[in-house]
C-alpha cells in the first residue's frame, strides 16, 4: 500500500521513517514555498493538487495540527488515516529503541487469526500476515470507527476483508489499536497484544529510575515552569529555604540571572534533545530526564549523563489522560511536560505538590515564556488550537482526581494566570513561618 502524508517537516519526516520511503507516493503541505519542491525525494504538492493528481492514495496525517488537517478532509468527505490511532512509535516515541526489536520479534501466532482496528498500523500488520502466507485474515472494526468511514476504507483497500466481530471465526485476534476494555473481557476470542510495545521492548525499562519511585515518600516539591509570570525573586526563595523543585524545557537558559537550580530538569519534547544540545550534558543539576522522542538524538551518549525514559502520545493518552502508574516504563505526557513532571512528583512519593509559573493561558503576540531564549520547540508548543487547550484541562483534571484518590494534594502556587483545576496558594504565604 502506498501513501499521501501530509505535512513536509518533522513530522512527515517521522511518518517516512517508520513506515519506510516506498509506501509514500508524495507529501502535502500548505506552504506555497514548499510546493513544487520535493522531500526526501518525493514531490510536495498543495491539497489541491491531491485532489487532482493523487486521490487514489489514502492520506496520512501526522500529530501537529492533525485536528486542523481532519476538518478540511471531513469537509471534502474524504478517508484518511491519523497517524495518532497507530501505536505511539509511529509517532517516533520511541522509534529508535523499538526498531530492531520490533522486526526481529517473532511471535507465535495460530493460523485462525483476525486483526482488530483499522488503523494505518493494522493494515501493515495485515500486509506482514499476507506475507508470511496466513490466509483470510479480516481486520475487525474497531469501536468508534465511524461506518462512512469503513465504507471508505472498504474503496481505497478492496483487497483487504473487513468483518464484524460477530462474524469472524478465529483462534486469536490481534489487537493493533487502544480500546478502552477490550483487554478486560471486550473479546472473548483470546488476545495477542502488538499495540503496546512496551511488552516487547526490554529497554524501555529504566531501572535507575525505578529505584527512584517513592524517595521522597510524604516530602513536598515545587514544579516551575516557565509561563511569564515566573520571578527571579520567587526561585530565590525556592533556593533559600532548600525547597525541592522539578523545572524543564528552556528554563536553564535563565541560569546566569540567579543561583536557584532545579533539583531535577525534564524534558519530553522530540525536538528538545537535539535543539538543547550540549546543554543537555553541561546542565548544572543533579538529576536530568529526557524523553526517548526524537529520531535524531544520541540516546547512548545522553544516558551517560540523563535519565532516559518512555513517552508515549496517541489514542491511549488523548482518550483516558490516565497517569503513569510506572515512570520507569512509560509515561503518557498528554502534550503537556508540566504534566510529566506532576507524574513523576507522584511517582517519586511527594505528598504536596505546588505549581509554579504555570500561566496556562495563551495569547497571540505576547511572550509566553520566563525567558526571551525560545526554541522552536518552544514555539511550536505554544501554538495551542482550542482541542488542545480542553485536552490539557482534561489532563490537569485526571491528574487531580488521581493525586486525590492517593491522598496527594496538588496546589497552584502561580501569580495569575488562568489554572483554576488545583486549589490556589499564595507563594509568599508557604514561607512566612
């Protein structure tokens, strides 16, 4: 099968990637000083120009505004597949660690067998069967798979058999897309999942992180951002009374104006390990963690000085925002680092949690960060449709109701912005005794 990705940079880049260069016919993209050029040696071409010269390939669509891409194809009634639906290494979580483990997996799976989803990855494993000689295998429908739009899967691969659970006849089923239950008694027919790679893929692991969980059991934390409303004096006053603290992204730039340092530095952004650089092994603080996101990134170097561990974006975590039970294995960062650091405070046993510099309000034109220094991680990041925004209320809201169930309380220590999910503090008050 051959594909359409929309989207010429980073993203496209990652799709190419793990899909492999011969399944992509072309690549769409809106900027006018892109079209008629070519990526990686396909054509780039308008929306327009697709609809001309290439509507008999499906479309991919990759993270980055995918809800924006989506609307213009329902508009046009059009199939295409969201990159998001397929296991989160397709979105290069992980991408790098998984690869050789994943194409040298072999699994026993019985002759009677049956795909369940129909996302872009299942129809890739659907290929791998067919070509490893199983016969009749059907892809099942996944629940929330619209019916018009099963009926254009149907158009744009007539050679791959679509069934209802009810009649399909099979000894397992392979599970390729996240399903809410489907694990706990959805199917009957036994289940091999090959959606969750972390079962497959030892190094996921890290065990110096899991030798972190529960360290600082009833202590508290501080986790600083970096929204404008952010003060030098406010972090002096972290370092005075030898507060523990959880800063990220582009925060260490600041760190000339002032002597606080964050205990631990986070970062989950793909793009991050590499546009920080050498920052990342220089950085004046103990204990820094980085996400295993980016295609580029030089894991082996990073871990001789960074705690490396497993993000993952996708179905799972835009449809529950459930919170990582297990830091050292994988983290679901629900587009929002300050969430991850919420995880791992959790993770490491603080018992009250205050948030610091989290503005959590976006306005066009206007600074967004503490420091001037941006990247364009960081600007990428602040480029929030109104999906986004209810997705990271949605976040805060799960972190909270999680956080309470364990008899962890989350307070917002921030000057202003617009977070009402955690009960407010006032900063100065915390260090008046």
């Amino acid at each position: 099968m051959k594909y359409v990705v929309w989207g010429a940079a980073y993203r496209g880049r990652i799709i190419r990637e793990t899909l492999g260069d011969e399944r992509i016919v072309a690549f769409i993209d809106s900027d006018k000083e892109k079209i008629g050029t070519t990526y990686y040696g396909k054509p780039v071409v308008s929306y327009e120009q697709y609809k001309e010269q290439y509507l008999e390939y499906a479309i991919l669509i990759g993270v980055t505004y995918n809800e924006r891409i989506a609307k213009i194809l329902d508009a046009d009634d059009m199939f295409y597949f969201c990159i998001e639906d397929c296991v989160p290494e397709y979105m290069g979580y992980g991408w790098r660690r998984a690869e050789k483990v994943m194409k040298n997996l072999n699994l026993e799976i019985p002759a009677k067998v049956a795909v369940y989803g129909m996302s872009l990855y299942s129809v890739i494993v659907w290929e791998e069967l067919v070509k490893r000689g199983y016969k009749d295998v059907a892809l099942i429908p996944h629940k929330d798979m619209p019916e018009n739009m099963i009926e254009k899967f149907k158009k744009y691969f007539p050679d791959v058999p679509v069934k209802p659970l009810a009649a399909v006849d099979v000894d397992a089923v392979l599970l390729t897309i996240y399903e809410k239950g489907i694990k706990d008694g959805g199917l009957k027919t036994p289940i091999i999942d090959i959606y969750d790679w972390t079962l497959y893929v030892d190094e996921y692991k890290n065990e110096k992180i899991a030798c972190m969980k529960d360290t600082h059991k009833g202590e508290r934390c501080f986790i600083v951002a970096t929204g404008p409303s952010l003060r030098i004096e406010d972090l002096e006053k972290l370092r005075e009374n030898k507060e523990f603290s959880i800063s990220m992204n582009s925060i260490f730039y600041s760190f000339p104006q002032y002597k606080w340092r964050p205990d631990i530095w986070l970062c989950v952004d793909a793009l991050c390990p590499t546009e920080y650089g050498d920052h990342l092994l220089e950085m004046d603080v103990k204990d820094i963690f980085v996400s295993d996101g980016s295609l580029d990134a030089n894991y082996e170097e990073l871990e001789k000085r960074c705690l490396i561990f497993h993000s993952i974006m996708g179905r799972e975590v835009t449809a529950e925002c459930n919170v990582t039970k297990d830091f050292s294995t994988k983290v679901m960062h629900g587009s929002m680092v300050t969430n991850v650091c919420i995880q791992l405070a959790i993770y490491l046993g603080f018992e009250k949690i205050y948030l610091l510099g989290v503005d959590n309000s976006y306005i066009p034109g206007k600074q967004q960060h503490f420091s001037e220094n941006q990247t364009k991680a960081d600007v990428m990041r602040d480029e929030l449709t109104e999906y986004e925004l209810e997705l990271n209320q949605k976040v805060y809201m799960n972190s909270r109701k999680y956080a309470e169930e364990k008899g962890i309380q989350i307070y917002n220590a921030t000057r202003g912005g617009k977070l009402e999910i955690f009960n407010r503090v006032n900063l100065d008050e915390l260090f008046e005794n």
